[in-house]
C-alpha cells in the first residue's frame, strides 16, 4: 500500500482546520519553521502544502509579513492539479458525499476501448457516481478502469469515497497525469434522472484520461458537472 505524500497529509489537515472554523478567516497561520518542526517535515514540504491552499483560495500571503487564512472563497471545483471530486472542492467547506449506482466489470465500447488502449474484448470495471454536495446532486461521474490495473475495485468500497485515493493507496498506482476536455451539452434522460433534474438542462460534459508514471492510461471517465458547482482555474502569468 502507498502511503499518501505528507505535503497531502499537511494540506488536508490545515484545510479541514480552516472548514471547522478552528483557524478563523484573517488568523495568520504559523510559520513553515513551526508548521515543518510540529509536522516532523521539511520546510519544502511545508511550502507544498501551503502552495495548495493559495491555490484553492484558502490562505493568501502576505509579502514579509505571513499566511493569512482568506476571508471568502468561490463554490467550485478546481483543476489546478490532478486530484479526486472531493479535493477540487476544497476550497469551499462543503460536505461531499458519493453514491454508487453502477459497479460492474464488462467489455468496453470501441470509443473506451481504444482511449484505455485496449481491445473490445477485454475486461474494464465500470463505476458510476453520483457526487452530492451538502445532499445536493452536484455531477455525475462514468468511470473506467482496466481490469488489471485494479482487480476488484467494482466489489471494494472506495478509500473514502474517492477513487484515486483508492488507486494510489489500495492499487498502488502512481497516477502522473489527465488528458481532459470541456464542453456544454444539454443533459440525456438517463443523466438527468440520476442527478434529480429534467432532461434538457445544460450541463459541463468532461472526459478524462489518466495515465500512471509509465505512461499507461488507468481511467477513463466522462463527467456531468451542473452548473451550480462551476470548474475554477487560476491562471498564473509567464
């Protein structure tokens, strides 16, 4: 089993600090020699946990001065990096939960087949989510898997709900990098129904595929994402 970087670890405990209101917005966080000294880390490691939390508007800095919990931030996801449902959401204190609709191994269509790069007769295992917020039907994710990157994950209950956690931490695999696009569609009968509204309604249709350090792809996934819960990037100049 791989154990999860500590710059994660960090970045998720500052953040569910900040959520629960034990850091309040505008208190000044401690600096990376205490954060690195009570975490048993690295100053670097420290700088990559905090980096994070600028990134998801969480914390700003201040030039000479320190990192300051920030006063508001945007509902949203965030692309910034590859990371699972729950942690593109972590800039808002929203409780995530998952629920699983469809689990089964089976051959792939031709489209699914040639991105995973594998043959229509093959086995995948195919996970369909739906991802709520605050109880609330926020997207729709199709998820498939090569068979042999992850055998019995259709069967398993997820690492916390999140399958990337459960690829890394259960599976082993290094996850490296996604291929993605974005689109507006109007939602189909089927995707309407499982995420509570009527066919018709706009939508953010993404696909996905994720690759492993070797360059293998390990997950291809089409998304319905509703309106409400807008994808967020920030854009740093050269």
């Amino acid at each position: 089993m791989q154990r999860r970087p500590m710059y994660r670890v960090i970045n998720e405990d500052l953040a569910t600090q900040i959520h629960a209101g034990q850091l309040s917005a505008g208190e000044q966080l401690p600096n990376e020699h205490e954060l690195a000294k009570k975490y048993g880390v690295s100053r670097m490691t420290v700088r990559q946990a905090l980096d994070i939390l600028v990134s998801d508007d969480l914390v700003s800095r201040r030039q000479g001065i320190g990192t300051f919990v920030s006063e508001q931030s945007r509902r949203g996801r965030r692309l910034n990096r590859l990371r699972s449902f729950s942690e593109e959401l972590a800039a808002s204190p929203q409780h995530v939960s998952s629920e699983v609709v469809r689990a089964e191994l089976v051959n792939p269509p031709s489209d699914i087949a040639a991105a995973l790069a594998l043959g229509t007769d093959d086995s995948v295992s195919r996970l369909t989510r739906v991802r709520r917020v605050n109880g609330e039907p926020a997207a729709l994710q199709d998820a498939w898997i090569p068979y042999a990157v992850a055998p019995g994950i259709v069967r398993d209950p997820l690492v916390n709900n999140s399958l990337y956690r459960t690829l890394t931490e259960k599976h082993g695999v290094d996850l490296r990098w996604a291929d993605q696009s974005m689109t507006a569609t109007l939602l189909e009968k089927e995707e309407a129904d499982l995420l509570g509204t009527t066919p018709g309604v706009a939508a953010l249709y993404g696909l996905r595929t994720t690759y492993s350090a070797g360059g293998q792809p390990v997950e291809y996934t089409r998304g319905w994402t509703l309106p409400d819960f807008p994808l967020l990037l920030r854009i740093d100049a050269e």
